[in-house]
C-alpha cells in the first residue's frame, strides 16, 4: 500500500527522491527547495516510459526527462522481472518486478514507493547502503561481493563508488555511469577518485571478455558491446 500523505520530494534538476521533510538544498545536487515537486506531482508529470532493448531488456526513462535521472532498465527472466536501477519518478501503474537491484546508490529513485506497492525487495551493496544518501531507503538485501539472483550475475567493481556494483544477464551489460559518452567519445566517470575508478575498472574488462555479450545498456544509453569495449579498454589500461 502507497501512503499517500507521505513526504516525498522530488528534485526536478536531478531527478533525486527526498524522503521525509524539505531540505533546503538536494542533498545530490545542492539545488534549492524552490525546484522540488511533490512525489505526486512528479507522478502527475513524468511518465515512465519503457523502450525495448531486446527480448529480454527493456530500458526506461521518464518523459519528460526528469533532470539527469539514471535510466533504470527491467529485465524478464525466468524467474520474475528484475529491475536494475530505479526510475525517479513513481506511477503506480508500471507493470510489477519482484525485486530492484542497484549498481550504487547516488540514484535510488522512488525505490521505496515501488517496494510498498510490489512488496519488491531491494538490493544494493553494503558499503552503498551505509552512505548518507542511501540511508533513509529501505534496503532489504546489503549483499557483498559478488552473486547471482534471478539467473543475474553480479560483480563487485567499486572504483566510482566503494559499492560500485555491474550486472550481467544473458549477452546485456549493465554498467550504468561507470562510463559514459560525452561528445561522441567514452569516458569514466569523473566523480569519485579517478586512479580508482581506472584500476578497478579493469575488473570490468576481465569479466566482459569472458562472455559472449551483444549490448550494454548505460545511464543514458545503450552501446553494441564490441563498439563499446573498444572505446573502454583504453580507457582503464
């Protein structure tokens, strides 16, 4: 069941869920109070909309784009649909999963909302989920490591962040922000410390050569695994 007087913000620069009373500033992107939306408006106004990535993956992101709001991708296994990432923006009427999984924790989105109406349970890594910004989510798996659930391989990579965490079904990848595109060439991300984020980000070059992979789905975008690796591998020798 969703509470609906809950105090929920929104922070439609970044997309950032607040929960609980109206801080003055994002605690994300430190913009003011005067651009936060309820988390009803923001239902009233973004529509989270899904874009199939293949048979088993479809991509989904709010329209209209709600700040710099991570895409959050479902996945059908065998088993019951999965959720990596979380949209920011929560409808009520989005088709259930049965768990949400999170490769960090600067974008949990409406995780909390979407928990309460599915009885879904949410993982993000250990080290993640005692960060200030994960804190007043509920985190129903504090998983460390690496580990497979739902047929879903993880792996532990930290780097960006301590609980920096990618995911692998089939011959998708799920690297959200860990690389990105700027200006038609891949980067690493530049938040976080950057000679850590290169020497584990090897690990992810080690893993992804070892499999028979077509797709990886980013933040914002989705690559051809072939294109994308030889963009990336320079990146962290």
């Amino acid at each position: 069941m969703i509470d609906e007087a809950q105090k929920q913000w929104v922070c439609v620069p970044c997309g950032y869920n607040m929960i609980g009373e109206m801080p003055n500033v994002c605690p994300f992107c430190g913009a003011r109070h005067d651009q936060f939306v309820t988390w009803q408006e923001a239902e009233r106004i973004y529509r989270v909309t899904p874009t199939r990535v293949n048979d088993a993956v479809s991509q989904l992101m709010s329209v209209p784009r709600l700040g710099i709001e991570h895409a959050a991708y479902r996945v059908e296994t065998k088993n019951g649909a999965v959720w990596i990432d979380c949209p920011s923006a929560f409808n009520r009427d989005l088709v259930p999963v049965k768990a949400i999984y999170f490769t960090h924790k600067d974008f949990l989105g409406a995780s909390n909302q979407y928990r309460d109406l599915w009885q879904a349970r949410v993982g993000l890594h250990a080290l993640a989920a005692e960060h200030l910004l994960a804190r007043p989510f509920t985190i129903d798996d504090r998983f460390k490591g690496d580990f497979n659930a739902y047929g879903i391989d993880a792996f532990h990579i930290g780097g960006h962040t301590q609980g920096f965490t990618i995911y692998i079904f089939d011959d998708t990848l799920f690297v959200c922000d860990y690389a990105y595109y700027q200006d038609g060439h891949l980067m690493l991300n530049v938040h976080g410390d950057p000679g850590e984020t290169k020497v584990r980000g090897q690990r992810i070059v080690d893993i992804a050569r070892q499999r028979s992979l077509k797709t990886v789905c980013g933040y914002n975008y989705v690559a051809p695994f072939e294109g994308w690796i030889e963009g990336y591998e320079p990146l962290v020798a």
